[in-house]
C-alpha cells in the first residue's frame, strides 16, 4: 500500500531545525514505538513533507529539507502582543495555573478566530504573549521512516483527520 490521499500514515521522524544563525540543531523526535498518524491529503502537515511522502510504502525513509518559507514562515515581532491580566481571569479571580512562563494557550481574536499563544513573561504591563508558530523563522530538516499506512475509516474521511487506537479522540 502507498501513502496517498486518504490513507493513514504513521510516520517516525527526528527534526533538525535552523534558524539562520546556530546551524542544524536537534529539535524533536518522534519514535517508531510512538509514531505520529495522520491523514494524508488533509493538511495536517507541512505540504513539502507530504510531498515527500507520497508514494512511498512501509519501511521506506525519508529526508527532506524544507526552507522557512515553505515551513511556518517568517517570524513577525507583531505578533508579540501584551494582554491584561484581567482578561484571564476566571469568577473573578486571577488563575494562576494558566499564567506561567511557557504555556500556550488556545485564545480567540475579535472576529473569533482560533490561535494558540505562548506566554513569554507575565509583569506590571499584563501577559506577554507570542502568536507566532514555534518554528517561525526555522528552515526544518526532517529525517524518518513510514512506519504504517491503512485506509482511512469512513468516520474519519468525514472528520478530515486520523482517529487514534480505540476510535475519536480530539
């Protein structure tokens, strides 16, 4: 079977990254005992690592540099905002297991889009927040192996994404 649209793919992988200035430094790896899944042909990931993927079959590897520009793009300092500590407030109190260095928190806009921000710094100003993706401003380096394919569940085609063992998990 080939990785190709519709199908499940499970991938191992390890990820250099580089962010112009330091050269290729380790960034994550994702293990063929805990491999990641996904859909192919559903933009789940990156579409120049699912290019390299099509057509390819179990056991087959892979490698693929991916440049900042078709990664997560530029890094913008606009997208650093501060936020009042009042708006993270919950019945009126201040939560202060949501306000730590390093969390990102899932946050809407005005016109109520969905984004995710990592807290950067909390002081007398409110909530350093960074709307950036995590590797904005990275060229990536992706080394790996298919480690499964399968077709798609009918429940999942209509959801656009892969299921984990034992069915939906969101």
């Amino acid at each position: 079977m080939k990785a190709e649209k519709d199908k499940v793919v499970t991938i191992s992988y390890r990820l250099m990254v580089d962010n112009g200035d330091t050269g290729m430094e380790f960034y994550e790896e994702v293990s063929s005992d805990q491999p990641f899944a996904f859909l192919m042909g559903h933009q789940h990931i990156l579409p120049k690592l699912e290019e390299a993927l099509v057509g390819k079959e179990v056991g087959d590897t892979f490698s693929v540099f991916i440049d900042f520009e078709n990664g997560y793009g530029d890094y913008h300092e606009e997208k650093k905002v501060i936020i009042p500590k009042a708006n993270f407030k919950e019945e009126g109190k201040k939560n202060r297991d949501i306000l730590k260095v390093g969390n990102v928190i899932p946050m809407q806009d005005d016109q109520g889009n969905q984004m995710r921000g990592e807290i950067v710094k909390v002081d007398y100003l409110g909530v350093h927040m960074d709307f950036n993706p995590p590797l904005a401003g990275y060229d990536l380096q992706f080394e790996g192996k298919i480690e499964g394919i399968r077709d798609a569940d009918p429940e999942e085609l209509e959801h656009g994404h892969a299921h984990g063992p034992g069915g939906h998990h969101h």
